[in-house]
C-alpha cells in the first residue's frame, strides 16, 4: 500500500464522509495486526495522548488522520468530540 496517495484530513471534517460497509483489506492477517494496532494506539492515546495516524477510505478518497484514539468498538474507532471511523474501512494505523 502506498500510503502516499492518502490525501490529509483534520479530524473535524470525518463526520461529512460516508463510508460504505466493505472491507478494505482482504488479508485475515492483516485484519488481526490492524485490530492489535487499534488497541495499542487506545493504550497510548488513554495513556500519555499519543498522535497517531490512521490511514483510511471513504466511498470515494482515501485519506489519512493524526489524531488520538479515545475509543474502540467492535465496529468502530472513537476519536475526539465523538468522530469515528468504521474499523472495516481503516488500511493502516501508524504509531
């Protein structure tokens, strides 16, 4: 993945997206390593406020967040003021 092509967004600005209910990422590994990663970057945004970045797709751009996670679900990454994002439609998170 070339995470090049991943246009910045500020976190403010992901609540007018729509996100569709695919998966983007077809590996099961890969799925299990962005999970693990997921809470890792909760620990660390709980913990000490860590920025990550989280590389993601909407229905028609992909792009990418720094911000801290606050919160996850089952389906979903909780950021600030209540944003979140599908956890189906995350590529990658980087610590």
């Amino acid at each position: 993945m070339n995470t090049a092509t991943f246009e910045k967004i500020e976190k403010e600005m992901i609540s007018g997206l729509k996100f569709p209910d695919a998966e983007v990422l077809s590996d099961k590994d890969a799925i299990k390593e962005r999970l693990s990663e997921l809470n890792r970057a909760l620990t660390l945004g709980n913990l000490e406020q860590t920025k990550i970045k989280i590389f993601f797709e909407d229905e028609k751009t992909c792009f990418v967040v720094e911000t801290t996670v606050w919160g996850v679900t089952d389906k979903r990454v909780i950021l600030k003021q209540g944003t979140v994002i599908p956890i189906n439609r995350i590529h990658r998170i980087k610590i």
